[in-house]
C-alpha cells in the first residue's frame, strides 16, 4: 500500500498542525511518525530529563487519538537516516512531509533525509508550522534581515494586518482574522490518516512498538510540567504584572511553543486581542529565530565578532556558586534554585541572573548559556542564544556593555518585599546565607575595564 509520511517534530498536536494538514490532502493514506534522536538523546546528561518524558507523553496522547480513530503511528529510536532507512523498507512510501526547524543541526538533519528521499525519487514537502513569519518573510526594504527588534516588531506588525481573511470561531460565525493567523482544519481530513487495519504484520510490529521512557535510557522526573492551558486573566494583565518575579503572571507556556503541543497561530490570535505585551513576546520568538537562520554562526559566537575578544575570567568555583545558587545575591539564587528545582525561572530573573554571570563574575556568555540549555523546560536555542548574547552585550539590541544590572537595585524594584526571594533562599537572613561572592562596585568596574580593553584590542 501506497502511503504519506507525516514526521513530527517540534509539533506535537494533531490540530492545526499545517504538515499534518499538507500531507492529509496528499491523496495517500498519511502514516504519523516521530523519531527518538539518538543524536539528541545521547548528549543529554540528566536521564530523567523532564523534557524527554513530556515528548512521551505527548506522544503517548497522540497514539491513543490515532488508536480511538482506528489508526497508529511509528514511535522509533535511532539515527534519523538509519530509521528512515528502516520505514522505506517495511513501507512503500510515495511522499514524507514535515514542519520545518531552523536550528542548525536540524537543517543538517533535514538535508541529510532529503537527500536520500531525493534518491529514491520520494518528494520531501516541509511547511512553517512554529513561527508566524520565517527568515526570508520580514525583510528591510534593502533585502536583508533586520538585527534590532523595534523596526523588525514593526514590519512584523505591518505584514500581518497587511492580508486580513476570515475564519468560522468555536461559535460558527465568520470572524475576520489575519490571514498568517489562520488555523489548519485538520480535523475535516482525519479519515486520511492510515488505517491500522490495514497494515501488513511486519508493519503492525513495527506501529506497535511504542518504546517505553526507560527503553530509551531514561527515568521519569520528579519535575512539573506546566499546563497549557492558561487564565485568560494573565494574558490581558500581561503588561501590568509580568516583571514581579513572586506573582504567578506569566504563560509558562514555554515548553508547549517549543515542542508544538500549542498553535502559535491560536495563541497569537488570542494575544492579538488580549495583550500587545504578550504578542510582542511572540515576535521576540520569531525575532530570535530568523537571527539563528540568517546567522547561523550564533550558535557559537558572538554575533558582534568583537566581543570574542574579551577575557573571561572563568573562575570554576564562582560559576559553580552560581549554579548552585548561592552567590550571596538573593534575587540571582532564588532564580537559579527555582530553575535547578522546577525548570523554569521568571523571565525578569533571567536577566538578572545572565547579567550577574557574565557581568559581574565576567564568566564566558556561552558556559551560561549551555546551563540554562541543560535546565530549561523551554529551551529553544534561537531564544536562548539571543537572550544570552542580549545579557553579555555581543548580540542583537544588546544592552550595551556598560548597562550592568545592580541585583539590589532590581530587588528593590521587582521584589520589595522579597516573597520571591524567600520562596527560594529560606536561609536568606539568616547566619547559613553566604557572604556576596563579590562586591558590586568593584564587580561593574572591573567589567568596564575588561569590556574596554577587550573591545580595545580591535582598534590597535
């Protein structure tokens, strides 16, 4: 039997799902697939890392939607061209469809299966699915990408009320809305989706063989995984509450845009009503993404080259209080017990916490960078990158390097009474707290001096 592929990815959800829609208007009986990525997999340290075991589980959901409907998926685990491999020997594949994914090692992936899909005269169809507009879709007038956010907001903004189309809302009545907005119907087209029954016994084994999270070489996490369903109070409070670190006013909904359980497009409607903060905090998402596929070297460096030239100082034992949360800075442990202890940390305290790192301790953006990649429930590498590089002054709209976050100052500010901090440094106040690891005065002077020699050293 002739059949669609549908690879999930970063789009774990059946509605509004522009692949999953694409490929069940194919013509083919569509078969869902999600590949385990044993290159992924294999670096991550933590084997009850919470995002593994969310993956699963929302996999898990899926499978027990396509079996109510009387169809399957293949769960695999491997190389991705190995696997393929596999499935274009048990199934006579006509056309794969996916969602694309702009980080770098997935395009290298991508390029990879195409190819060989390319070989075997199979067409490989990917479609946007995680952000509203991609790299080459906001654009200066000159062509080029825009690197600072304000103008880039703006064009965004334009280009999205630029085609206004209309769409039936859960009541039935037509609504307008803007046409990059709209949702992917892909509940009209399920019958398309492969029928179980129809499976041959070597490819029935092969649907069947869901892998356990401990097959996989993990355990599950003790971690909480937030809902994805938010009051709809926090998103129109938005504006007015979101930088007080001890109010629950923010989405968490981190994890869900990362690993697709949630439409952007819904979710920016929604915000396009409710909170223009809220929305811009969405065109931040996009923002970071086109940085990543327009300057792929990110990933690594600096976006301002420049700034390779600083010395950091690096010190293991001052980085390793950091981590552990406790530098003697109340505002800056709480954020990195709450992030060790949930996987999370308010998106004011990691500002805060960035700066100290690399401000204050004068340690390297990219060892910071590289911890919060290995603690975020809502790692993304494209924001992660850019809020780092945000903090250390070298990336795009970075603060410039001599704009240092006083902790005191934005405890002050953010937590005046200090309910975050308490929450999470109960010693705080007490003889067990520790000393500051350094003081801030001569910690922002020594920065100056060591930005400005480092950025010095170009002009010679």
């Amino acid at each position: 039997m002739s059949v669609a592929v549908f690879w999930f990815r970063r789009d774990l959800r059946l509605h509004d799902n522009a692949g999953l829609y694409h490929a069940l208007k194919s013509g083919y009986p569509v078969l869902p697939l999600f590949i385990f990525d044993t290159n992924i997999l294999d670096d991550l340290t933590d084997r009850s890392d919470p995002r593994v075991g969310f993956i699963h589980q929302s996999l898990q959901k899926i499978r027990e939607t396509l079996l109510e409907q009387g169809s399957d998926m293949l769960v695999l685990r491997g190389n991705p061209e190995d696997v393929w491999k596999d499935v274009l020997a048990r199934f006579e594949v006509k056309k794969v469809f996916t969602n694309r994914d702009y980080e770098p090692y997935a395009v290298s992936r991508d390029r990879a299966v195409s190819d060989m899909l390319q070989r075997r005269n199979i067409p490989f169809h990917t479609t946007k699915d995680h952000v509203i507009f991609e790299c080459d879709e906001v654009l200066k007038s000159d062509g080029t990408p825009y690197t600072v956010f304000t103008p880039y907001k703006r064009r965004w903004l334009e280009k999205l009320n630029s085609r206004i189309s209309s769409q039936s809302d859960e009541n039935g009545e037509t609504q307008p809305v803007p046409y990059f907005l709209k949702s992917y119907p892909t509940e009209i087209y399920t019958a398309n989706l492969i029928r179980k029954d129809s499976l041959t016994t070597g490819q029935l084994a092969m649907t069947g063989n869901f892998p356990s999270l401990e097959a996989l070489g993990f355990a599950p996490s003790e971690i909480v995984i937030p809902s994805a369903v938010v009051a709809r109070s926090v998103v129109k409070n938005y504006d007015k509450t979101r930088d007080f670190p001890s109010l629950d006013a923010t989405s968490k909904l981190g994890i869900h845009f990362r690993f697709g359980t949630i439409s952007i497009r819904e979710k920016s409607r929604n915000a396009l009503v409710l909170n223009e903060t809220f929305l811009s905090e969405l065109v931040w998402r996009d923002f970071y993404s086109q940085i990543l596929a327009n300057f792929p070297d990110v990933a690594s460096r600096s976006f301002r080259p420049e700034y390779d030239r600083i010395s950091w100082r690096n010190d293991p034992a001052e980085i390793e209080k950091w981590k552990a949360g406790k530098t003697g800075y109340p505002i800056v442990d709480a954020g990195m017990r709450q992030l060790s202890k949930t996987g999370y940390m308010h998106n004011r305290v990691r500002m805060i916490t960035a700066s100290f790192l690399t401000k204050h301790l004068l340690a390297d953006w990219r060892i910071g960078e590289a911890w919060f990649a290995e603690k975020l429930l809502d790692f993304d590498l494209a924001s992660n990158n850019g809020g780092w590089q945000w903090a250390a002054g070298c990336g795009t709209d970075a603060a410039p390097y001599f704009r240092i976050f006083n902790p005191t100052e934005q405890t002050k500010k953010f937590d005046s009474e200090y309910k975050y901090v308490r929450k999470w440094v109960p010693e705080f106040g007490t003889p067990a707290y520790p000393s500051p690891v350094v003081d801030h005065a001569m910690a922002r002077q020594r920065c100056l001096e060591t930005y400005k020699a480092g950025l010095d050293k170009g002009k010679a």
